[in-house]
C-alpha cells in the first residue's frame, strides 16, 4: 500500500538477473515519510517487538527488533510504497535485523553473508514479522482502510493470467535456477507444505504430505490421471511408482520440465509419465472426459481470482465420471481475501507475479457455481508450513557460497530470505493456512 496515494511505477526486477530497476532509488516524499513515522510510531507502541534507531533509541514493546539502519530512508519507503517499501527497506539494508549489515559492494558482500550469522538475523526477522501478522488487520487506522481502494497499489495489466501472461509469470519465479531450488529443497524437490509429525525430518514429512494427495484422490492401480503443476516430478513419479497409475503432468516452466523429465527417465519411469508444456486451459479443451483424477499442489495460487472459474471448469470437463479431483491450496480467511483483493505487494513484484490466494468460502463458491464438483474433505496443513519454511531458509543460508556461485547477488539473497521469513511469519500467526480438500462429482 502507498499511506496516501501510490507514487512510483511498477518497473519489472528480474532477480535471476540481478537487475533492480529504482530499488536503491529513495523515493522523496517528505509529506508521506512523515505520516508513515508518525503510523509507525502508534502501530508498534503496545506490540512485542521494538523498532532501534542508530542512537540507541527504541520503539515498541520490547521483543524482536527491527534495526533502522537509515530511519529517514525506512519511512520514506514505507510511506511511499506500504508494504512494498517494507520489503524494499530489508532487501537495501535501510532496515535489517540482527545486525545483518549490508556490505558497500553489493557484487562483493566478502563477510556479510556468512550464513550463521544469515540464519540467526532471519530467525529475527521472522519474529518480527509473525507479530505484525498477528496484528495486520489493525496495523493501518481503519479509516484508511476504508479508502483502501483509493490508495492501494493495482497489479501491472501485463501481469494478468491469461495463457501468455500466466507462462510469463511462472518464468520469473520457477525458471530461477533448477541449481538455486535443489540447494534448499529436500532431494524430492518437493516445493510446497510438507505434513510434519513429531520426529520428522523434511524428507518424511514431504512423502506424508504426497501420499495423502494420492489418497484424496482415490488412486487405485490403471488409473489415469493429470497433475497440474508439474513442479520437478516428484508427485508423478510417486503416483506412478506406489500407487501404478499412468500420469500426465502440465507445466508452463521450461526448465521444471527439463529436470523434470531428466529425473523421470533416471527412475525407470518415462513410459508412465508424460510432461507436457501446456497451459491447463490448452489442454482442456482436447481432454473432456479423459481423467480419472485429478491432483494439483499449491498451483491455484498462480491461476489468478478471474480464472478460478475456467481452472476449476476445465478440471471438471477432463474428469470422467466418478473422478475426483485433489487440492492443496494455501488460502486466507474471506475477509481478508475481500479487503485485500486486486491489490500489488511486495510478493507480487518480486516473486509471485500473477498470483492470488483463495479462501475456502471462495473455493466453494466457485465450483458450487460453474462445476459439477462439491468439497468432501478438508484437512489442514498450515501449521506444518512453519517448519517448512523455516528449514527451507535455514537450508538456504547454510549454502550461500554456492547461491553466490550460481550468480545471485546480496540484494537476491536478502530478498529470497524475507520471502520465506515473511511466508512463515503468515503461517506462524494463522493469516494464512495450507489446505488439503478432496471433491467429488455431485
């Protein structure tokens, strides 16, 4: 959100790239600024967390801090750019937790990031970030938020899901680095909630998560069945090698498919798995009736509030009769989902373009309206999406050198480290949670 008005653009990062168009620029909003410290200052009076100032002065309640390492620059962005400027504060060091200094060369950060240091300043962070969650529905003064619509921050028309936007969309954030995703993800390449039990470690807790998809959707041997959202295989090839079922998965990635296919034939599985480049849409329309089950993982995100009803409608047209269909879809309570929709963030700019989360009332809406599938299950992951994250980060952190070695620079790093602190941090203060739902045909 912008305090007032939105006053800056939205020019297109390309992380991969380290290209940041206008971050390091400060926006000179004095009249902003000043509302945006005086918000602050109320916002963090009574919460458990402090906000440090160079002279050693504090704001807050006592807690997790966030460092002001350039206050002026700080409530510039934040009153510039909301939420956005927030992040935009962490990733150019104007703000920081646990001393994380950002270093004067961002192509040589030498010892910043040393990654225990890494892992103990975003634990911090998350901290932090968790009690904002827990308060982000009051953190704006309810009569701004009453004229949100005046003043929040619209998505980029080309960032729509429509076939092209929805490939360009999934190219900025899965099409990253194959090498970049295996160094933080467990040996399935697993990219979404895993299902913790005590005692486990990631890898169990992604299998667990998995086989209870397959069991939502029925799978029994000779089967056919269609997974949207390819990811790197991991579910194909567990469906197709325990549960002998023939799998076609769609992906818009170009390089999920090419691991994806790559690892499919190294397990002996490429006669039962078939990896199509292809919009869900493209391939409903020749594939009325030809599925058995249906499975998607955390891919509704990317579909876009205005095509819920073709992305449900095309999983109805493909199922034949008696299929299922097996969701898990990362959701927020409604009417955080009505206050916030058609709104641009941070996550919107730099790592989810395109994307929008459901609620469940949403979900249910929708295909009671335009489908013939009705919800019979429901099962709860999002507490499990804390450990998740937090080992995703941790895993992160503890392979900087080679992050750096794949060409990420400091500014990627501290921005894909707020991306998973910030996504615990909603998870962690029930904002948001992890849905398993299972649907039948009426």
């Amino acid at each position: 959100m912008a305090l007032l008005t939105p006053t800056r653009r939205h020019p297109t990062p390309w992380p991969a790239a380290g290209v940041w168009p206008g971050l390091f620029d400060v926006p000179k909003v004095p009249v902003h600024a000043a509302i945006a410290r005086r918000l602050a200052a109320a916002a963090v009076r009574t919460l458990p967390m402090s906000l440090e100032f160079p002279d050693g002065s504090r704001w807050g309640a006592g807690g997790p801090a966030l460092q002001l390492v350039r206050p002026d620059n700080f409530f510039a962005r934040l009153g510039a750019d909301g939420l956005i400027g927030f992040g935009e504060a962490w990733m150019t060091g104007d703000m920081t937790t646990g001393g994380w200094r950002v270093s004067a060369d961002r192509q040589d950060p030498a010892g910043a990031l040393d990654p225990a240091a890494a892992n103990a300043a975003t634990d911090e962070l998350a901290a932090v970030l968790e009690v904002l969650a827990h308060r982000m529905s009051v953190l704006v003064p309810r009569p701004l938020q009453a004229l949100r619509h005046t003043w929040q921050s619209r998505p980029p028309r080309p960032e729509e899901n429509t076939p092209t936007g929805a490939r360009e969309n999934i190219h900025r954030h899965y099409d990253l680095s194959n090498d970049l995703f295996e160094l933080f993800l467990d040996p399935s390449l697993t990219y979404s909630s895993a299902w913790f039990e005590p005692g486990d470690d990631l890898d169990t807790a992604q299998v667990r998560k998995i086989d209870a998809i397959l069991d939502l959707a029925r799978m029994r041997p000779g089967m056919r069945v269609l997974e949207i959202g390819s990811g790197w295989g991991a579910l194909a090839m567990r469906a197709a090698r325990t549960r002998d079922v023939h799998v076609t998965t769609l992906t818009l990635s170009e390089a999920q498919r090419e691991l994806a296919l790559r690892r499919i034939a190294d397990a002996g599985l490429s006669q039962r798995i078939d990896v199509l480049l292809e919009d869900y849409r493209v391939h409903a329309a020749r594939e009325a009736g030809s599925y058995d089950a249906v499975v998607s993982v955390e891919m509704i995100e990317a579909v876009g509030e205005r095509y819920w009803p073709d992305y449900f409608g095309a999983i109805d047209r493909m199922l034949a009769e008696g299929g299922r269909l097996s969701l898990q879809a990362i959701t927020m309570a409604h009417e955080r989902l009505l206050a916030t929709r058609n709104g641009y963030t941070w996550v919107h700019k730099y790592v989810f373009p395109g994307g929008a989360l459901p609620s469940m009332t949403a979900i249910d809406q929708v295909v009671t309206e335009h489908t013939r599938l009705r919800i019979q299950e429901t099962r709860r992951l999002g507490h499990s999406y804390v450990p998740t994250l937090e080992q995703w980060r941790h895993r992160f952190n503890d392979r900087l050198p080679q992050v750096q070695a794949l060409g990420f620079d400091e500014t990627f790093i501290r921005m894909w480290n707020f991306y998973l602190a910030y996504s615990q941090a909603g998870f962690a203060a029930d904002y948001l949670d992890d849905l398993q739902i299972g649907f039948a045909r009426q």
